[in-house]
C-alpha cells in the first residue's frame, strides 16, 4: 500500500481509527521480507551482481568469440562449461543464504497474536495484522507492530519492554499507557473506546514519536509521546499482558525503515581482483596484438615458400577480417592467462569461512548464550583489514553498572572516590543544623522526584522502605537507589504524582508536567506542585547546560565548579541540579503554549524544547553528583593488543573532557609518554589557528604515526568539522595514535565517522551499545566503498577474540 495512505488531507498526519471497521484508505501489510531475492528478480539481480566481476564478462567474451567459426583454435565449448559450473556454484551459494533469509521471514510472519476485531478476539498470523487493529500481547512476547499502548495488566497501565534488537540495550525500559484508557481491562471496555489516532507520518527515529488520541467522549485531543508508543522487535517484559492500537505496520514499522535491504556490497579484496584483472586483460590485448603482428608479418613472407598452406588465397578485401579472426585466435589460446576460478574460490573460501565463524568456540558467549552469527559471506576479509574503531564509552568500555560516590551540595563536598559506597553519614547530619539545611533537603527530593524510574513494588504498604526499581538509564537507577540508601525512598508513581518517603515522613508531589531528556538538551526538568503548595521546578543535566541557565551571580557556582573538576579527574559521571521556585501566573501562562507545542503533530519535540527554554532558566544552584562507571573486564589488554595490531582507536563520548581523559588513562590509550594534545577553543577563527599550529610542529611527520594523542571538546569539534578547518583537523587527526571526543552529541559522532571513511581508504569499525550510537554505526551509505560496521560490547572483546559479534551487512 502507499505509505501516504489513510491521510485524508495533506498536512503530513496519518489518521486511524479505532474500533469502526475497515479504515477509509489502505495502508502497508504487516507482512515483511527481508530477502535479497525473489523468484521473479532472482536471475537478474544475480547476473547483475556476477557480471560486476570483470573476470566474468572476459569469461562471457571468450564463450561468444568461441562460437565463430573458424576462429576458435578451442572447443565451442571449452570456456562455456566451466563458466556455467562457476555461474552455478554462486548461484546455489547466493540461494542457500537468501532460502535462510526467506525461513525466518516466514517463521516470523506466522508467529501468532490475538487480535480483537467485531467485539471478538482472533488468533492469527502477524502478518494478517492490519493499521487500526487491537491486539493483546502476553508477557514474553514480542510486539507484532508499532503500538500504541491503551492499557495493561499493571496498576496505571505501566508495561517493560526490552529493545535489545532495536538499540542493543539489554536494560527494561518502562512505557506507560494514558490515563483516559488506564481503566480498560476487558473486552467489553475495549468494545466501547471509539475514537481517532492522529499521528505522523512513518519514519525511522526510533525513539520520537507525535500523535494525539481523540476518545469521541472526550473534548480534547490527548498527546501522545514516545512513552506510549512499543515498537515492533521490543518484547514485552514483566508485564502480564498490554492491548495496544497498530499505527505503523510492515515495512512502516520504525524496526524495518531502519532495515535497509541487502546491498549488492563489493569489498576490497573484490575491487582489487577487479582491478588486476583490467591489468591482466590489457597485457593479455599486448600479447594478441603482438602475436596478430607477428603472425601477419610470418604469413607475409611464407605464403609463396608455404603454397600449400593456402596463405595465398585471402582475397585483398578480407585481409582486415583475417587479422581479425587471428586475433580473436590468439585471444581465445591465451585466456587462461586470467584465471577462470579465481572468483569462484575466493567466494567458496569465504562461504566456508562463515561457517567458521559460527562454530568458533573462542567467539562464543556464554553470558548471553550466543554464538556469533555472520549473516552474509561477502564481507569477511574485511574483519581482518580494520583500520580505524570508533568506539563509544560508557556501556562500551565502560560496564554501564553505575555507582553513586560523591556529591556537592551547597559548596560543600561529601563522599570519596577511594570508598566503594557512598558513606551519607556527614550529610545527614548536616540536614539538621547546617545553613546549607535547606539546599540538602531540595537535592535530597530533586534527586527522588526527578527521574523516570518506576518502581517494582507489587505490595503497596504506607511506607515502604524496600522497593526494587525499573529504570531505562543507569545513571538514574543509580542516584535513586543512593536515596534509599539515604532513607529518601521513592516507593509510587501514578501518571500524576510522585510519593517518597522522606526520613521516615511521607510526602506526596503532583506531577504538573515532564520535560524530558535528550541528547540535544543534555538535560532533564519535572514541574512539581509540593505538599506544601509551591509550585517548583526541579532540573539536572550535564555542567555545561545548567551553569548558563543559573541566576545571574550564584554563590556556589565556583565551589561546585571546582568539586565537578575533581570528580571527572577521578573518572565520575557528573551531572547539575538546579531548581527554581514558579509563581501560580507564571507557570499557568506558560502552561497554555506547552500544550499548544505538546500537542503538535509536526515539529513536536522542537516545539517543546522552545517552550522549555522559556522555564528553564534562572535556577538556583543546588549541586553535583559524581557516579563511577567501572571498566569492563581486560578493555585495557584488549586495546593495547589492537593499537600493536595498528589499528587507530577513536573514543567518542559524551563525557567530560575530564572524565573521558581518565577513563583514557585507564584504558592505556593515552599515557605520559604520548605527546598529549588538547583542542577546547571557544570560536571557529581559534580552532583554525591551534590546528594549523599543531599540524606545522609534526612537520614532516605529519600524517603519519606518531606517539600522540588528541583530546577534542564537542563545541570546538563543531568548528573543527567546518569545511575551512577539516582538511587540517583530519591531517592533525591522522597523525595521532588515539583520538579522543568528547561532549559530543549522536549527530557529531556519525560526522567523525563519516568524515574518516570519506577521506581515507581505510576500512572503519564503528562500536556502540545504545540509541545514541545508531547514527555512528548506520553512518556509511555508500556502497561502492563498502565498510564493516558492527554491534558490539567491548567487555566480549578479548585478545583479539571477539566473543559476540553481530555483523550488520
């Protein structure tokens, strides 16, 4: 069906809806295929990728010149057999892997789910599941289609989701339902929601989504968000069911927009064979010439001596036909000089070597219970030819188990980076009788308010002080846990109000709105309504976003600057929180236009990250935190053996400059011996004038290897990457064995990517373990200079045994 389907205007919506029939237009069938070939394109596309070798069109050549009479000094048959043989080995080799494509899209276009049409359920095959259907997915199960979530089998319709095959992350993320629909828990609810989903067009982020959701019982239009929305490939967790509403399916669905089909791909090895077999065919056109010369010159001076041979008789006319045909003789009796089965061993051996691969005890996990899976043959070579690894940091070096250490609160520190636990005596006694009492008591519920943890606790008691908890970053279930531990348990979550425990008092705060985290925003705000009836807003996010948006002359801004400086040099994850008091006027006026934006179908997050500038400014300094990220096991013997190997490792990051350079020092990719270089200017004009200073001091050494690092900031690699600067940058980058970025955001990571594998001939790896990585790892489109990319964690590397490979093809 056409993608465009079901708008019935031309302002970029797709509109459903629920529970009224078929739908007035046709969209895109659940039914997908993620097969190089049918049977229809199978011969041409095969011929088309074989007939790329020119080792095959030569072979081609020498088949139709040898069914010439009279100019073959071979067999017609001689070059056609074995040509075919070859055509037929590659083709059984290209139908044996696509069959196995063809299995699993089949296996998964059968797998079963319960779909409520005409106020009955159905069990039917995924791929009979249309736009506008109402399905129920059980815990364990993986989720048809894009969904939109109505309700589910926990209180105030909270579900987990694991999206291990969308972003690699293995961590629960919670997604929770609206809720207008929170209350439906049976068919004859669901039979009475009538309404209309008002939602953009498909596309591939796999993490925004805009939509609203009109109940025609209800006045207004309800946004809908990414919360709300379960993607096809997540599998639901935890959960005892969900019922949600088909938005996008098929090849609509975010998981397939991001599923390029499988590329024709040449690899090096192919394009050189490529390229000696030109140099073979131009010295094999030498010899016939030389030969059809010499030949001419022989029978010249023979036909009176040798009559017999009939040299005599070739009329004047045909004389050029003759030196032609002598020469298509000579060219088919030297052809074996190109070697007909060089192509086809090369491709068997890599067809076997696949299979190696998947049977290598040492590439075996047995933490997940995987082997490595090579999915296609045509890029093996290419593992062994890495030149350049980009890796991410934290969940990639880093093992992502995050440990609350220290903090600074009121310009005081508490905590040491040399204890295992953070030790909250200090701070708990100043909650008392310190002056800095307050600022503690508003870090302590900044800290168990703003978040989006949720919490497991089956048994809702008054006050309970043991609660598990589910969070989609590490980073938060770690400061939330630390609150536990301080005895500020946050222990209930409604869609409206957060409830902690605080010291042993119970304190309930009214949700009033969510500005969520992006990498964009690099920061995360929640407006409150208190107990005691102010209205606040709490916000916390990397140093670099809250410091600017501080009151003007905040007094700890230096000491918590300085406290910050000692917590990345200790290799910490930092963040800032900040918090400000919001006037009834002010906050209701602003709330008129953060519905207008939040409400948008187009341009929605945009929209809201305006709106949110509007209240996020002219906080009130609270503190710090510094979180550890321990190292994944023998990262520092498995980077030290790829540099021996000469391969350059590129960390980007989204870190302080400070932290990032001391997991640096950890990992032993930078030390005291290098020449250590640091790029942090504050303009374009700066940038330019440090890298062209820096490329004149290696001189003649420039460009080659060298003991050196660079370390760069995100903000001067906006510069750097500017078209009057990248030429210089890459040559200074290039000079150096390691190179670090750091504050970098997802869009920055896949420009560095891009820019290496544009400007070198080099063969890239990109590493990564989140969404954030997406960009850089997807970042090479182009196929004529094919690059190995794969997803992978850095603890399962290991001397150079790969122990979980996934090869994305």
């Amino acid at each position: 069906g056409d993608r465009n389907a079901g708008l019935t205007n031309n302002d970029g919506k797709r509109i459903i809806a629920i529970n009224s029939g078929p739908q007035s237009a046709k969209f895109t069938s659940n039914s997908i295929s993620t097969s190089k070939y049918s049977l229809l394109t199978f011969l041409p596309k095969f011929l088309f990728e074989q007939f790329r070798k020119y080792s095959n069109i030569f072979f081609l050549c020498i088949v139709i010149f040898q069914q010439i009479p009279g100019v073959s000094p071979t067999g017609r048959y001689t070059t056609a057999v074995p040509l075919s043989f070859i055509l037929c080995c590659a083709a059984i080799k290209e139908i044996i892997e696509d069959v196995k494509r063809h299995i699993q899209d089949d296996a998964v276009n059968r797998r079963k789910v319960l779909i409520y049409r005409e106020g009955s359920w159905l069990l039917t095959a995924w791929k009979k599941v249309k736009v506008g259907d109402i399905v129920k997915v059980i815990d364990k199960e993986y989720f048809p289609a894009d969904l939109v979530l109505i309700s589910s089998g926990e209180p105030n319709s909270i579900c987990y989701i694991q999206t291990s095959n969308l972003d690699g992350e293995t961590n629960l993320k919670v997604r929770q339902g609206l809720p207008q629909t929170a209350h439906i828990k049976s068919s004859i609810e669901l039979k009475n929601l009538q309404g209309t989903i008002e939602c953009e067009l498909p596309n591939r982020y796999l993490y925004e989504f805009a939509g609203t959701l009109q109940i025609n019982s209800a006045a207004y239009p309800i946004p809908l968000g990414a919360d709300q929305v379960l993607l096809r490939g997540s599998q639901l967790k935890n959960t005892t069911w969900i019922y949600g509403v088909v938005i996008y399916s098929g090849h609509d669905t975010k998981l397939m927009m991001n599923s390029s089909s499988v590329p024709l791909k040449r690899t090096n090895v192919e394009q050189v064979t490529n390229k000696q077999i030109l140099f073979l065919l131009l010295l094999l056109i030498i010899l016939c010439v030389f030969s059809t010369i010499a030949g001419e010159i022989w029978s010249e001076k023979n036909k009176e001596k040798h009559w017999y041979l009939g040299l005599n008789l070739i009329e004047d006319g045909k004389r050029w036909q003759t030196i032609g045909y002598t020469f298509l003789t000579f060219f088919i009796l030297f052809n074996n000089l190109i070697p007909i089965s060089l192509q086809i061993t090369v491709d068997l051996v890599k067809f076997i070597q696949a299979y190696f691969i998947n049977w290598d005890r040492d590439m075996y996990d047995a933490e997940t219970d995987t082997p490595a899976n090579a999915r296609t043959s045509n890029l093996n070579e290419e593992l062994g030819q890495v030149k350049y690894i980009f890796s991410d940091k934290t969940g990639t070096l880093t093992k992502n188990e995050m440990v609350f250490k220290q903090c600074s609160i009121g310009g005081i520190m508490y905590g040491s980076g040399n204890i295992s636990e953070f030790n909250g005596y200090e701070l708990l006694k100043n909650l008392y009788e310190h002056s800095t009492c307050n600022e503690i008591r508003e870090f302590l519920t900044l800290l168990a308010t703003c978040h989006t943890v949720v919490p497991e606790n089956k048994v809702y008691t008054e006050l309970p002080t043991e609660v598990a908890y589910q969070a989609s970053s590490p980073d938060e279930y770690a400061l939330v846990t630390a609150m536990k531990q301080l005895d500020v348990v946050f222990f209930s979550r409604t869609p409206d109000t957060v409830t902690i425990n605080f010291l042993g008092k119970k304190e309930e705060y009214q949700i009033l709105n969510v500005l969520e985290f992006s990498s964009d925003r690099k920061r995360m705000s929640v407006i409150i309504r208190t107990p005691r009836n102010e209205i606040k807003l709490y916000c916390k996010g990397a140093d670099s976003v809250i410091m600017e948006r501080l009151m003007p002359n905040d007094q700890n801004m230096q000491l918590t600057s300085n406290h910050l400086e000692s917590f990345a040099n200790d290799g910490l994850r930092t963040l800032c929180l900040g918090y400000r008091i919001l006037s009834d006027e002010e906050y209701n006026e602003w709330l008129v236009k953060y519905r207008e934006a939040s409400t948008a179908i187009n341009n929605r997050n945009e929209l809201v990250a305006q709106i949110a500038e509007i209240i996020e400014r002219d906080l009130i300094l609270l503190g710090a935190t510094g979180i550890e990220d321990k190292l994944q096991d023998q990262v520092p013997q498995s980077l030290t053996l790829l540099q021996r190997a000469g391969i350059k490792i590129w960390v980007l990051t989204g870190d302080k400059k400070e932290t990032a350079v001391n997991i640096g020092y950890s990992c032993r990719i930078l030390s005291d011996q290098m020449l250590n270089l640091t790029l942090d200017e504050e303009n374009r004009d700066d940038t330019q004038r440090k890298l062209r200073q820096h490329c004149q001091n290696f001189g003649d050494s420039l460009c080659k290897e060298n003991l050196a690092s660079l370390v760069i900031e995100g903000q001067t690699l906006k510069y750097a990457l500017h078209a009057s600067c990248r030429r210089d940058f890459l040559d200074l980058a290039m000079s150096c064995k390691t190179v670090i970025c750091c504050r970098v955001s997802p869009k920055q990571k896949a420009e560095v990517v891009e820019l290496v594998k544009k400007s070198t001939d080099a063969i890239t790896l990109a590493i990564g373990d989140g969404a954030n990585d997406v960009g850089m790892i997807q970042s090479d489109k182009d196929d004529h200079q094919s690059r190995v990319q794969i997803n992978l964690t850095m603890k399962r590397v290991n001397t150079l045994k790969v122990h979980y490979i996934n090869i994305v093809y």
